[in-house]
C-alpha cells in the first residue's frame, strides 16, 4: 500500500501546512505549474516526487519534469499532465491516447478548480487537486490524499489547506 499526496499549481509557492501533509506520505504528486524549483527541492528532500511542468513553468521545470508523466504504483496506472480537461471535455492533445490507452488514473491540474470525477466512458477516475498555491482565483487551497493497495484506489480525501490571503 502506498499513501499519496497529490498537489497542483504551486506557482513558487510553498509552506508549513503543505509540508505537514508531504511527511504523512509514501510518494507527493504534482501536477505542474509548480514555479520556482524550491518547491519540488524541498518536497524531494522528505518524500519521493513525480511531477509534471505546466503552462507557466520556465526551462528549468521543463527540463528536470517531462510534460506527461506516465507510470504504475500498486498495480493502477496513472497519466499525469498539467492541461488535460474533464470527462467529455479532454484536451485534443490527450483525447485520442486517453481513448486508446486509459489508465486507470488520469490526473491533471491547471484549473484551480477541484474535482474527483469517474469517466464511465473510459473507465478512469479523474482527478484535479485544484490548486495548493496562492495565486489565481481560487478561494481556497486544495489538495487530494488516497491510498493506492493492489490496484485500487482508496481513502480518498481532499484536504483543504486555507482561505487564500
């Protein structure tokens, strides 16, 4: 079993809160628009990372991240990108992968917007932490939490962190 701490759209930013839950997992999560690298370093110095780069994320985080990270834990796969879309709605860049290969996690970020959604279409479940940092629109910062135990997906909490100041 492998506890999962799944965070997105960072944007440089990183604290106290964040941290507390990165020490309660086995492996952190990003789904890109991280920002300024001090944030993966520091979560990488407590706790396996696998992330992505997202829109706003300069050549640094587009060199050390790949832009679809694609991987298995516990027996689930899992596709991890920064633009993605929803159920019904994906990105054109993913759609047709996504069609002939799903995985059995599809996670994204970019929105700001939390949402756990299973596409019955695919049958994937769909995951966007919304976002854990304090710049956009979002009025509070979010994260999702779940176990991973020989291929299901369990516990899954989301966490939230504060009213964004």
């Amino acid at each position: 079993m492998k506890k999962i701490l799944l965070l997105s759209d960072t944007h440089s930013y990183i604290d106290d809160q964040i941290l507390k839950f990165v020490k309660q997992a086995d492996e952190v999560w990003h789904a890109g628009d991280i920002g300024n690298l001090d944030v993966t370093d520091t979560i990488k110095k407590l706790k396996p990372l696998r992330a992505v780069f997202g829109n706003i994320d300069n050549k640094d985080a587009r060199t050390e991240f790949p832009l679809d990270n694609k991987f298995e834990v516990e027996g689930v796969t899992v596709w991890i990108t920064h633009i993605g879309g929803y159920p019904n709605r994906y990105n054109p860049r993913v759609k047709e992968m996504l069609a002939t290969n799903p995985p059995k996690l599809f996670i994204c970020g970019h929105s700001h917007i939390l949402k756990v959604q299973f596409d019955k279409k695919l049958e994937l479940l769909h995951l966007n932490p919304g976002a854990a940092g304090k710049h956009g629109f979002h009025k509070i910062r979010t994260m999702l939490r779940f176990e991973l135990d020989k291929g299901a997906i369990k516990n899954m909490e989301v966490i939230e962190l504060a009213k964004r100041t």
